[in-house]
C-alpha cells in the first residue's frame, strides 16, 4: 500500500479546497438540491470540485487510475474532523456507499464510493457495509446530462438487498461527487422506504 505522501503530499493536501460545510462554514448547497424532494438530515462534502483543480486530480486518481486507497485516505481525513468536531458518530449508525452495477464494479475492479465509506467507518469506528444497497440496473453515464435526465436514469434502478440491516438505522449515505443529487435523491428514497431512521449524505467533492 502506498504512503500518505506517496498519495497526495503535504504541502498539496494543505491546498486542499475545503468547503468547511460541518462547520457551517459554507452554504450547504446539498441541502437545496434536495429540498422539498426528499428528506435527508445534513449534506456534507468534504472538498469542492473545480474543473483542473486539485479535487478533480484526486477523484481521476480514485475512479479512473486504479488508485482506491486515495479514497480510503480522503475518508480517513475527513472522518477525523467529522469525528473530532461534530461528534458525528453519535449521530449515524451504518455507513453505505452508492453502488456500482456487478458489470461496472468488474470493469473497475472496485467501488470508490466504499473506498471512501471504510476510511470514514475506520476514524468514526461505525460499521460500513457493501451488501446493504445493490444497483440491479445498469445506466448509461451521467457525465453531460441535466438533473432531470439524470433522475429518469436512476429513479428506479437501486433496491436494499438486505433490509435488517438498514430498518430502524441512520444511515450515512456517501459518494464521490455530489452534481446534480439524483443518483443520491434516488439511494435515499429506496433506503428511506425500506425503514431506516434517517438518511445523512456525504461526498468528497461537490461543485461550488
């Protein structure tokens, strides 16, 4: 495995565009995009997301170069300021990431999104699980669509494999990018309709 450093260095994780949204240091865009759609108990993303920018270099790395352990890391960071700032273990009780359908999840070899979930269930000490949520439909890529393009694309294509794991439970709901929210807003709903308490969503990036 590689090194923290070896990963992003120092002095680039130090330039690291935080958004500070735990802190309520940011408008949490997240939250508007899903008002009045769905109820979800707080948006997180830990970086923004800038064309060319640092952010963009590290999720490449992550989805599309074969380096998950740089999901795993960003987890870790983030999951120490949520840990040691809002106490935001005591406030979940099951990580999940969003999916991949098994064609894809061979075609990549791994699933980012829980790559991200283990470096947050490993510094928030809650358990993560890749079983709870499936994607049973493949579709088309997102990239270039609008929000509503996006939702027909994925309103009906996740279902809870393995509901005793989700009923009665906060969910953390994780992905790498939050855009428009309809892969997320579509998660949520099938997770909130297999009677889980509450829904919570966090992201490495979302665009500004």
């Amino acid at each position: 495995m590689q090194s923290q450093e070896e990963l992003v260095c120092t002095t680039c994780r130090l330039q690291l565009p935080e958004t500070g949204q735990h802190r309520g240091e940011a408008l949490v865009s997240g939250q508007i995009k899903f008002a009045g759609k769905i109820p979800v108990e707080f948006v997180y993303a830990y970086l923004y997301f800038n064309k060319k920018g640092k952010t963009q270099k590290l999720i490449h790395a992550l989805k599309y170069r074969g380096q998950k352990e740089v999901g795993s890391l960003l987890g870790r960071w983030y999951g120490f300021q949520l840990k040691t700032e809002i106490q935001l273990q005591e406030q979940i009780d099951l990580i999940v990431g969003v999916p991949l359908h098994p064609a894809k999840l061979r075609q990549r070899g791994y699933n980012q999104s829980d790559w991200f979930a283990k470096g947050l269930s490993e510094m928030l000490e809650v358990p993560w699980s890749d079983k709870a949520l499936i994607r049973n439909q493949y579709t088309i890529s997102q990239t270039g669509k609008d929000r509503i393009e996006r939702w027909q694309n994925v309103s009906h294509v996740f279902t809870v494999s393995e509901p005793d794991l989700v009923a009665n439970k906060r969910i953390l709901l994780v992905d790498d990018v939050l855009t428009t929210g309809a892969t997320l807003e579509a998660c949520t709903a099938t997770l909130l309709a297999s009677n889980c308490q509450s829904v919570g969503i966090i992201t490495i990036a979302a665009t500004r």
